[in-house]
C-alpha cells in the first residue's frame, strides 16, 4: 500500500494510478489522516462472475428453504456502507 499527502496525489496522480493498475491500494492523506482511497475498478469481465455468484447463492438459499423479508435484504445490502 502507498500512502501520500493531497499534494503529492495531485502532482503524481498518473504515476499513482500506474501503481493501481498494477493492482496496489493508494491511500491519499490530508493533514496525516486518510480521506481517500484508490483501488482498482471491477473490470467490466468480472460482473460475469460477480452475477455468477450471486445467482448460487440465491440457488442455495432456495434450496435451503431460507426466506429473506424486503427489510431483511435491505439490512444485508446496506451493512458496512457507513
């Protein structure tokens, strides 16, 4: 993991984003304290093993007999976004 000041982030921003490329974290500073995070994007072939995986575990969940209320998937969906 790199981290950097805002400064630097600015003057170096193509380097930085050669380094996420790669598939290294960025973690970019101000005043010492992280405020922002560079990481590579999903590229668009992965959304066809991301759907995959979401359709085996629906497949499991049906099979298991398991049922998730509208509320219930809303919590799930929303954990660990703050």
């Amino acid at each position: 993991m790199i981290t950097v000041g805002t400064l630097e982030a600015k003057n170096k921003l193509s380097a930085l984003l050669d380094h996420v490329v790669r598939g290294e974290e960025v973690v970019i500073t101000r005043h010492g304290r992280p405020v922002a995070r560079l990481v590579p994007a999903v590229a668009v072939d992965d959304f066809g093993e991301i759907a995959r995986e979401i359709t085996a575990a629906r497949d499991a969940l049906a099979a298991s007999n398991v049922t998730l209320t509208t509320e219930e998937i809303r919590v799930l969906r929303d954990e660990g976004r703050r």
